[in-house]
C-alpha cells in the first residue's frame, strides 16, 4: 500500500506546510498522523483544487 506524508501532500500539489495543515482540516483528515493512504491524498487533492477556484 501507498502513504504520503505530510511534505509529499506538499510537494505534489505545490503549496506550503501551513497550507497542507488547513486543507487535512478541512478534509476532517488527522494532522497529527504522518502518513496519509491513497484515497486520503485524492480527497487532499480535491479540496486543494476546490480552494485554487476560489
């Protein structure tokens, strides 16, 4: 199986660890976790891309 840490999330979607921190609250997603499963990082992806239409 695949994880992503915290800093992957950042890197692949290309915004700041602040930025990452709000968007797994938003996504009710755990910030004090270090890994984060596929399904997990797509729903990351579709907030981050919900926000960037703001």
């Amino acid at each position: 199986m695949t994880y992503y840490t915290k800093k992957d999330l950042a890197q692949k979607f290309k915004i700041a660890d602040t930025t990452v921190y709000r968007t797994l609250k938003a996504c009710d997603l755990s910030t004090a976790r270090r890994k984060y499963t596929v399904e997990e990082m797509t729903i990351f992806g579709m907030m981050v891309e919900r926000r960037r239409k703001e």
